[in-house]
C-alpha cells in the first residue's frame, strides 16, 4: 500500500516539533561528530597529499669535508651510485657550485667571508621512500671524508606525527559521538513512539499496514541524521576552505601549501559525511522501532 | 460470516480463557456475549480481531481461516472489522471530524473518499453539528457515538463491540444500542460483548453466553440470565448449532 507524501510529512513534523528539545540535541551531536568525523578525513586526505608534496622535495645531502680529497669523494659517490633505494644519479655539486647557491642564501658579509675553497663538494641525492632517507644518513654519517648527512625535511615528520596524532583523537572522539548520536536519535524516536501510543493503537486497530505505522518514525530519524549532516558537511566546507586559503602563495615547505586539496577530495568527504548521518539516523530509529513498537 | 471450529485458548499461568468453543454467527445477524468478568468474552473479541491466536481450533472470518492469516495480511483483516471499546479509544487532540477521518487516512484513503464518507458517517449517528469539537467536549455518550462512527466509516463487514455502554448511563447507553441496530440494519453483522443485562432484555436478540470459558447457552432471541421461555436453547454439550 502506497504511504502518501503528504501524510509522512504531516507526521514527521509534529513529531520533531512535539520533540523539539531532543530533536535540536540529537541533530547538534550528529553535527559535531560528523564535524570531527569530517575533520579527520580531511586531514588524512590532507596529509597524504603533505606527505607527497614534501617526499617529492625531499633531498638527502651527503656533505664532504673541504679537506676531503678527490679518492675519498670518489668513494662515496661510486657506493652512493650502487644504493637502490635513492633516486639514480645523484648529483654532485663541486665546489664552486656550493659557494655559488651558498650566496644565494646567505647575507653578503658572510659570503664575502668565505672562499670557494673552504666550500664543501657534496651529493644531492633523493630517496625512493620519505623513509629511506634515515638509511642514506646512517650508511654515510662518519664515513671518511664526510662531514656530515643532512636530511633537510627532517621537520616534517614532527609535522606529520602532529597530523596523525590530531587525526586518530578526532576520529575516536568521532566515534564515541557517533554511539551517542545513534542513542540520542533512538532515544527520541523512542520519546515520538511513547507520545503517540495512542494513535499507534489506533492505526492498528483500524488496518493500518506496519509500514504505514513505521515510515513517519524512520523518516524522523532519517531527518535528523541529515540535517546534522549537513552541518557538519558545512564545517568541513569551512576547514577546506581555511586550509587552502591559509596555504594559498607559500612555498611547499608551508604544511598547509603542502596539504592543499581539490575541491572532489572535499566533496567526496562530505558525501561520506552526509551518508554517514543518514546512516546513524536510520540505524538509530530502526532499533527503536524494533524495541519499542511493538507492529 | 464468523464461525468458531472447538476453538480453545489459554493464558500463561494454565488460566483457561476459552475451552473448545464451536459457534457460527451469519452475516447480518446481531449477537450479544454475556457473561460474568473472565468469562472470556473479551477473549472471544481478541480472537476475531486476532490480536491473539487460539491454541487449538480454527476461526473463519467471511470464509477465511484467520489462524491461518499470515501476519502482513492481518491489517488487511481489521479492515473488514470496526471495533468499539468501552472506553472510546479516541484521539484527544484531534477533532471529531479528524477522529473518523484518521481511520480512512491511515489505510490509504484518497482525501475525496475521507470527505465524502465522513459527513456521512457523522451524520448517521447523529453528531453533524459536533464535528470540530475535540472529545473533551462531548459527554460520555458522544464520545462513543464518535468511536462507533470511526468503526464504521471503513464500511467493515463485521463490528464488534466490547462493553460499549459499561461507561454510560442507562439512557445513553440504550441511544449506543439502537445505533448499533441501525448500523445492524445496513447488513453489519454485529457483535456485542455485555453485561447491561436491561439491554440484552431489551433487545431480544441472539444471546450467547460464555462462562468460565465455556459456551453454556446460545439463544436466538435471547435475555440476559436464562429465559426457561424461550424453547430456542441449544444444548451446547451436545454440539448442536442453533
């Protein structure tokens, strides 16, 4: 039997309005943990693309003593060469090359201090994986002629541990509101069912089919999963948009630059974050009408 | 239109609510159950709305084993039965009108059917000019006029009654009666569990009477404590219908 449009309507907004305080509280908490549950993602959406943005950058140096002579940096670059977890070749500036970029970065008075001769020679090398890079360093630090290994990102693991703390907080914060929320809507739907016992009585004493009775109860907590939801898909919205534009003209050493996400990587969050409420919407309203309506 | 096939039907705690009950009401017929409280006569109603199913026996309902019905067709079943308690069962915030419009819209009525078949209804038992007020506006006796309209606005087959008058007084509960009769009058088969004995007496109509679970008397033109008059008496014991 066909339930009318008009009649579920009708029913499902004098339930949320009879029920309003409740409701209001059940649509806030799905709102902030989808908000959570939506921060995470993106930041785990966003990190990944930090972690390839920086990977991409990264450089492992193996600096020459300015004493070393031509055996020994020869050494090093033939065992460098045999590595197969850097990137081949690794380039190698001499050291007119270092004395050269060292100018581009540092004042002129401190330039003009030094000479080409006390310039390290050194080899640029990139890692296959961000993580092979502390293999680079212990296989050359203190071998002869070698001054010392530097991995120059070395600052975005303190970044990325960051990110990935901040990520599992939210995301266990995420689910424990996630158990509430379903709570809260079955609860609700529990106060909607007790308020309209007798109704329901009568429906069923007058022949109404069990979906009949149902559907209106459902399509509350299927509401109030949406529309908390949908908020939380705003906040999402606004961690974008405050990620990007934070990020927006740096260089990719800055964490947010380096995060930046496209606009489908932010929808397609928020369509797990829409999915999700309706989800906990109907997974609540479906165990109170198993519990407590008794069709 | 009913019929009863040594239907027998007991609660938790061993209490023997009907034992072995055969009876069968024609279509159109107006039957009254009597009986002391526990009787079984509030049984004997659940049975035909199947809101409980016998332990043993078979109940046909206008030709359909209802023991039988599997439980998606039951709302299909009440359809064909308006029933009427005695404490009214109406909405209290909803309007008279809205009251007896609610049954036609909560199977699916389209809202032509609802405002033609309501009107009606209201006008049959004689609340026309109430049909915005809420129950708690109305006297006893309205309110149940109202229940009875809602039973019947569907046009059900059958329309049971369980103590329809045991909150009204007796001038209000004869008005109850003879709208039943009525209603009886357009081919209803109408059943009436009671214990308004001024009533059964009144009416003279089909009296069956149940006690401690057991059918011990039907009388086709019945009162309600046992009339050596009427040579109708069927001798239960023996099986034979009347």
């Amino acid at each position: 039997m066909a339930v009318s449009v008009d009649y579920v309507v009708r029913e499902t907004a004098s339930n949320l309005w009879r029920n309003r305080l409740m409701t209001i509280a059940a649509v806030l908490t799905v709102a902030v943990s989808l908000s959570l549950v939506g921060a995470a993602l993106l930041l785990r959406q966003g990190s990944a693309n930090a972690t390839g943005t920086l990977e991409r950058g990264t450089q492992v140096t193996v600096w020459m003593q300015p004493t070393a002579n031509q055996q020994e940096i020869k050494a090093v670059g033939t065992e460098l060469a045999q590595l197969n977890y850097v990137v081949q070749p690794c380039a190698y500036w001499d050291k007119a090359r270092n004395f050269q970029e060292e100018g581009k970065l540092l004042p002129s008075d401190v330039v003009q201090a030094t000479t080409v001769d006390e310039m390290p020679t050194s080899y640029w090398c990139t890692p296959v994986a961000l993580s092979d890079a502390a293999q680079v360093v212990r296989a050359f630090e203190g071998a002869p002629g070698v001054l010392n290994v530097t991995e120059p990102q070395g600052a975005i693991h303190t970044e990325e541990t960051v990110i990935n703390i901040i990520k599992w907080v939210f995301l266990i914060v995420a689910i424990v509101l996630i158990v509430s929320a379903s709570v809260l809507i079955l609860n609700t739907i529990r106060m909607a069912i007790f308020a309209r016992r007798r109704e329901v009585s009568v429906m069923k004493l007058v022949g109404a089919t069990n979906w009949f009775i149902r559907v209106p109860f459902m399509s509350e907590g299927l509401l109030q999963g949406f529309v908390g939801s949908l908020l939380a898909a705003g906040v999402v919205y606004g961690l974008y948009s405050f990620i990007n534009h934070a990020g927006s003209g740096k260089t990719t050493s800055n964490l947010f630059t380096a995060m930046h996400m496209t606009a489908s990587e932010m929808i397609l969050t928020n369509v797990v974050v829409v999915f999700v409420g309706m989800a906990i919407g109907s997974l609540g309203s479906a165990v109170a009408i198993r519990r407590f309506l008794d069709v | 239109m009913i019929r009863f096939e040594n239907v027998t039907k007991t609660y938790k705690g061993s209490t023997v609510a009907l034992r072995d009950i055969t009876v069968e009401i024609e279509k159109g017929e107006f039957v009254f159950l009597v009986g002391a409280s526990g009787s079984g006569k509030t049984t004997f109603i659940r049975l035909l709305l199947r809101e409980e199913l016998p332990d043993s026996g078979q109940i046909l309902e206008a030709g359909r084993n209802i023991v039988e019905l599997p439980k998606w067709r039951v709302p299909y079943l009440r359809r064909n039965i308006g029933c009427v308690f005695q404490d009214f069962r109406l909405l209290p915030n909803k309007s008279v009108f809205e009251n007896v419009a609610f049954a036609l819209e909560v199977i699916g009525r389209p809202r032509h059917v609802v405002a033609n078949q309501v009107p009606q209804v209201l006008d049959l038992v004689g609340l026309s000019g109430k049909r915005d007020n809420l129950p708690s506006e109305l006297s006893g006796g309205e309110q149940q006029r109202v229940a009875v309209a809602r039973a019947f606005v569907n046009r059900p087959l059958i329309l049971l009654a369980d103590e329809p008058t045991g909150n009204l007084d007796p001038q209000t509960s004869q008005g109850i009666m003879q709208l039943l009769d009525r209603i009886n009058r357009t081919g209803t088969t109408v059943v009436v569990a009671t214990h308004d004995e001024v009533l059964v007496d009144k009416m003279r109509r089909r009296v069956i009477e149940l006690s401690n679970g057991m059918m011990v008397r039907d009388q086709a033109r019945g009162v309600y404590g046992f009339d050596g008059a009427a040579q109708q008496t069927v001798d239960v014991a023996a099986g034979g219908m009347g």
